[in-house]
C-alpha cells in the first residue's frame, strides 16, 4: 500500500476546499479495500469519490480513501435489457455517454451529474424525473466495519428521495466497489416529463427523440442553469426540495399563492428549494469568499478562497431565512464533514 502523509485534497472536492488529509490511499480493487478494512477498520477511515456532494470544514484526520476502482462491462444480456456492471470509481457523466454510444437506455435524463459511480447509488441521484433507483439492479461493497464482501439490491437499499441506508444505518461502514444497472436495449422510455426538455425539443423541432436528444437537452439544460465546478467550485444542489403534506402546503399557499409547487405521487407537495432561497433574497446573493449563483439560488459557491466553514455558515444563514419567512425547513443535500 503506497500511503501518502499530509495529502491535498484541493483538487478531490468540486468546492475547491483547500484541506488535507493525514494519510491518503488510492483503491484501485476490491483486494485494496480489504487490506484497508484489515487494516484501519470503519472507525479510522475516510471514503472519497469524486467529491462532488460534500463540503470540508476541516483536514482529515482519518485515512483517506480515494475509490478509484475502474471497469464497464456487459454483466448480464436479454432481448429488451441489459445488466452492466460499473466500477465505483468511475466518472459518472462518462457512464451515461458510455450507454448512450452503446444505444442503452434509462440514464440519459441524468447526463451531466457531477461524480462517481459509486457516490450514484449512496444519493440516489435524480434529475428531470429519473432517479437512479429506477435503472438500479445491485451492488457490490466491502463492509469497513466487519471485513467482509456483500451484495446489496434495490429493496436492500432502501432508496428515498435523496437518500439510502448508506447514509443512515450503513454510514461510514462500507466502501462501494461496483454498481450494477439495468438499462434498455429497445423500446426505450423516453421521459420528457419535465417542461424544460419539452420546450427545448420543440425548439430543435425533434418530435420523437431519441436517448441522444434527451441527453443534449438536459446537458444543455445544465449548462445553462448550473455552473461548472472547473470553472467555479460548488457542490451542484446544495439542500433538497422540501416535501410538505397536502395540509402544510395549503396553509403556505394560503399566505404565499404564487408558490411553486409539484404534487407527489404520494399525496405530498414538493416545494422547489431553490424558489423559496431566491424569494427571501439570496439569489446572485454574495458574502465574503462564498454565496449563491447568480442563475440559480440553489447552488452555493466558492468564489475563490473560501473555506469549508464559510461556506456552511453562509448555508446555515439560508436556511434561518427560509425557516422563519415559510417555516419550512430546508435540509441539506450536500454531506458536510
């Protein structure tokens, strides 16, 4: 194991927060993770991806693990689908371009999602009305805690908006190393439920689009939209769309009618976040190193020397706002550290 003391992990964070970690291990295989497990065990490691959906407050003291597990190969193929197999370590968005040149289908809607394989999964991630859950077989992952290998599928999971058992019971207790989706061959669903994808074919005059089109539009979409953590560090949707009760939602509209607001297959409301930040102010909003993007409220930003704290206290403001102007509480998206 090649271990590296006193590591940058600067340019492993799409903040751009400059921390460092104590000791710091590249995995490149499951055997890597077993040897880290053997040796550190859950308590004393740190797992990081692409470090897309996290914010650091402070160096890491724990060692550090940096999931660079590669590989994309056909697990399993039937006359309408096929399974693939994908290592945790590889790039998201490259994933989705990889299925799409291979004509599979299912995860174009979230073409552009910062990150890796493996982080997919742990936030079930979700755009313009595709979550991952919905292309999701299985997994495969070391557990940290008791050293051993383990498979995990969908039911397993326990998938919610946002949100998984990795982030509760499982947390800080494992380490990803493949993922397993089960993608479309033919006859694929293409989902143009959101109005921003609508719109945007009709402008290129594409009446039936392929999983191509769909993936150019939303990548478009994005661009216009979200900035690119290369260029400005951010972490992407920094709090989660609060879901209100049908009664909550009437009392607010009440007072507030021109909220935003999707009702949920369930019988909730969803509240756009990113509406009730920019209706209390902080739009385009700036403070120190840190603030808000000036195209969407929603994505806090580093705008160049700013630390990991600032950036949480500037989140923490937001969220006082929103909870006292339409008590409703925002939570955040983004695992802070």
């Amino acid at each position: 194991m090649k271990i590296h003391s006193n590591h940058s992990l600067k340019a492993l964070n799409t903040f751009g927060i400059d921390v460092v970690a104590n000791q710091f291990f590249t995995a490149k295989s499951r055997k890597d993770l077993i040897k880290v497990a053997k040796t550190y065990r859950a308590s004393n490691t740190f797992v990081l991806g692409g470090g897309s959906n996290i914010l650091l407050t402070r160096n890491i003291s724990k060692f550090v693990v940096h999931n660079q597990i590669k590989g994309i190969e056909i697990e399993k193929e039937e006359q309408d689908h096929v399974v693939v197999k994908f290592g945790a370590g590889e790039v998201w968005h490259d994933c989705v371009l990889w299925a799409i040149k291979n004509g599979y289908g299912g995860i174009e809607n979230l073409s552009l999602i910062p990150g890796y394989m493996g982080a997919a999964p742990i936030q079930n991630i979700g755009a313009y009305g595709v979550e991952l859950k919905d292309v999701f077989e299985s997994l495969d992952l070391i557990r940290l805690d008791a050293i051993k290998a383990e498979s995990y599928d969908k039911e397993a999971c326990k998938f919610g908006y946002r949100d998984s058992i990795f982030k509760s019971a499982l947390k800080g207790k494992f380490c990803i190393s493949h993922v397993y989706l089960k993608l479309t061959k033919n006859n694929h669903h293409i989902n143009i439920s959101y109005g921003a994808i609508t719109s945007s074919l009709a402008e290129k005059g594409i009446t039936q689009p392929s999983i191509k089109d769909i993936s150019n539009v939303v990548i478009a979409i994005r661009k216009s939209k979200l900035p690119d953590p290369k260029e400005i560090g951010n972490s992407g949707s920094f709090f989660k769309n609060p879901v209100l009760s049908k009664e909550k939602f009437l009392k607010l509209r009440e007072k507030y009618p021109d909220v935003v607001f999707y009702e949920q297959a369930d019988d909730t409301i969803k509240i756009p976040a990113g509406w009730l930040i920019e209706k209390c102010g902080w739009k385009g909003r700036k403070v120190g190193n840190t603030g808000t993007h000036i195209n969407q409220a929603l994505v806090l930003v580093n705008y160049g020397g700013a630390s990991g704290e600032e950036v949480k206290q500037m989140a923490l403001k937001i969220q006082d706002s929103v909870q006292k102007k339409y008590d409703v509480l925002l939570e955040m998206e983004v695992n802070i550290v």
